[in-house]
C-alpha cells in the first residue's frame, strides 16, 4: 500500500516508483507539494519493480531508498541522487544508523548488509545476521551496540554491534510474524513490537524479558476484520506526550485506528490504557505521528488526508488542507499507483498444508495394487 514518511520538515508519500515530498518550513502542519521524485528514471526497469522501503536519517539529511536491489540515498536540501550502489537482493527492511553514517538493509532470505557513505561512494561495510527467514523490520539503538531485528518466524533478536557474531538474546513470544519494532518514546529501554497475532507486546530488550502485553483479540467491541476472523495488527505510530506515550494501532483491514496511553505507575510497571477508537472512511493506507497529531492517509477522494489532534482525553478530526488538494487532485493517479503494490501481509502468513488426506489415497493405492486391504 501507499506509505508514509516523516523526516524533520518533510513528509513524504511512497508509491510505487515514485514518491512525492511535501515540506513544512513556515507553520505547524501547514505543507505545501515540493516535488515528485521517480526513482526508475536512471534504470532500465520491468512491471514488477517498485520501492521496496525507504527511510529517513536521523539527522533528517538524506532519505534512504531501496528500489529494486538497488540502494539510492538523497539529499534532502535540493533532493538530488548522492550515492547509489546495486545491492546483493531486494530489502524487504530498511534503517540508519544513529549517527546517520551507515545503512542497514535486511532482506527476505534473512541477512542484513550495511553499507557507509562517509566517502564519496556508497560502499559495503559487512554482510552479517543470518536469520532463518524473511527479516520484517530493523531498529539500531541510540549508543549503536545493538541492531534489533524481527523476522517472519515471530522472533526479534537482539546482536552486538560491530561484532555481529555475537547474540546478545531473543526476546520470543509473538505467536504470528512479527511486521513491526519501535521503542517507546517515554522510555527508550522499552521495545515495542507488533505481530500477526494480534498482540503488543513491551520489552526489556537487554534482558529479554516482557514487560507487558496489549491483546487486541480480547476488546469487547473488537470487530474480526478479515476473511479468517483474525485480528493482525500492521502498523503502530506513537509519540510521546507529557512523559506518557501515545500509541495509534492500525489493524488489516480496518477502518478503526485504535489509540492507547502507555505509562509507568508507582512500581514502575507498565500500564496500558484504551483512549479511543478513530473511525475512517475506509481503511487507511498508513498512518504518522506529526507534533503530537495523527495523520492518517486513506483512499478517500473526499478526503485523502485526515488530521486527529488531541482534545482532553479524546482525538478530534480537524481539517488538513493542502496535501488534501493535491491528492484530490491527483486521486486517479495515486489510486492507479497503489493497484500495483504489492500487499505482503497474506505472504507473511504462513500456510497450513494437510497431507494426510493424500497420505491415505497414497497408501490406499498401494495396497490395492499389493492385494492388500487397509
């Protein structure tokens, strides 16, 4: 689906080959349409590539995108091509390092390559971190001794860095792929990741112990949302506000963003509350935490772009204008773009095989031709 992302005054909005930026240089939440960037212009391309992910540094200063094994870093002040580099295989994740120096990519057979563009060139640094499947998402913590990976077989795995080799542990308890890691913006020491079994889940990522758990499956009024009555939480957004962490939690196939309050009590134990559920048109294609209000991107022509910001203990939906205009503009086109992306949450699942069935036909056959019966 169409994404989201949010560099320091940029937003920016992934399609397939392309990706248009909007900046925001004068007035909160006032953006205005810079430019549209086609990442295929310098390549020789078929139907089936596309962006693979994309980020922003933490420094805000180059915006990282891997399209088509190929890995294209620009610059954010005039948006030109700095470095590109032809990577081993597509990503299928993406991050910077802290000191926005060195870039990870994870891809689907479950190795990480980091690449550094400190020079003139984008060049491989090491090639490390072999999980057993598909790698689903990547975080680098603020001191860089450790890179955070999630892969489709529910594991996050915490590794030293630079010496990869070493396994610092597994914080394990995801039923269902693993699609998403954050950590929580009141409190660093805590990782949240976010599975296809309906479940968050808080860590202490050094000891790899729980710290909690938010199961959407068991709300009252929560409504199965799919074909196979599950619930699979897709995305999460958070922020941080007034030393608690505000949680916007997106499920397949919903039209409802579900909003949650984390904070720390006496004991310090996490505590996790339900604040409201934000009813969409239709479901969003993603969603991004902008100076404490939500921004949700869905397939509306109406309203393309809705803006939540909080009011007492409630979100209200307030107007967002001029990305509005250009999207409503431009509704056929970014409709058109998102038919041609991939949705990869059905992939991530994996599938039942019964062969017992055909064991017995098998064996059934084989008996008959001996002369044999069952």
């Amino acid at each position: 689906m169409v994404k989201f992302h949010l560099g320091l005054d940029h937003l920016i909005i992934v399609l397939h080959k392309e990706f248009l930026i909007f900046t925001n240089k004068t007035q909160e939440n006032t953006w205005k349409f810079l430019q549209k960037v086609d990442c295929a212009v310098n390549f020789k391309t078929s139907s089936e590539s596309c962006i693979d992910c994309c980020e922003f540094s933490p420094c805000g200063k180059y915006f990282g995108v891997s399209f088509d094994k190929n890995i294209l870093i620009y610059n954010t002040f005039e948006w030109n091509l700095l470095h590109i580099a032809l990577g081993e295989r597509k990503a299928s994740c993406l991050c910077f390092f802290p000191k926005s120096n060195i870039i990870l990519l994870g891809n689907k057979t479950g190795f990480t390559t980091f690449y550094s563009f400190e020079g003139k060139e984008l060049s491989k640094v090491n090639s490390s971190l072999g999980h057993n499947s598909m790698l689903t998402s990547a975080l680098i913590t603020d001191n860089e001794k450790y890179i955070i990976t999630s892969d489709r077989d529910e594991k996050i795995r915490i590794t030293n860095y630079p010496n990869t080799y070493n396994i610092e542990r597994f914080c394990l308890g995801h039923k269902q792929f693993v699609c998403w890691l954050g950590f929580l913006p009141s409190n660093k020491e805590v990782l949240i990741s976010c599975s296809g079994d309906g479940t968050i889940k808080f860590w202490n990522y050094l000891n790899g112990s729980e710290l909690a758990e938010y199961d959407c499956k068991s709300e009252i009024n929560c409504k199965k949302n799919n074909e196979d009555n599950k619930v699979v939480i897709v995305k999460v957004a958070c922020c941080e506000l007034k030393s608690e962490s505000i949680l916007a939690v997106v499920e397949y196939k919903s039209n409802k963003v579900r909003i949650l309050k984390v904070k720390s009590d006496s004991t310090n134990n996490l505590v996790i509350e339900f604040v409201d559920n934000l009813v969409l048109p239709c479901v969003p294609w993603d969603i991004v935490f902008c100076n404490q209000c939500l921004i949700c991107l869905v397939p509306n022509k109406s309203q393309p772009l809705s803006l939540w910001s909080k009011d007492g203990d409630n979100f209200k939906n307030e107007q967002f204008q001029n990305i509005n205009q250009y999207l409503i503009d431009n509704f056929d086109y970014v409709i058109n773009q998102n038919k041609q992306i991939t949705d990869v949450i059905p992939i991530l699942f994996k599938r039942d095989i019964d062969n017992v069935q055909e064991y017995q036909k098998r064996k059934k056959a084989r008996l008959l031709r001996t002369g044999k019966t069952a």
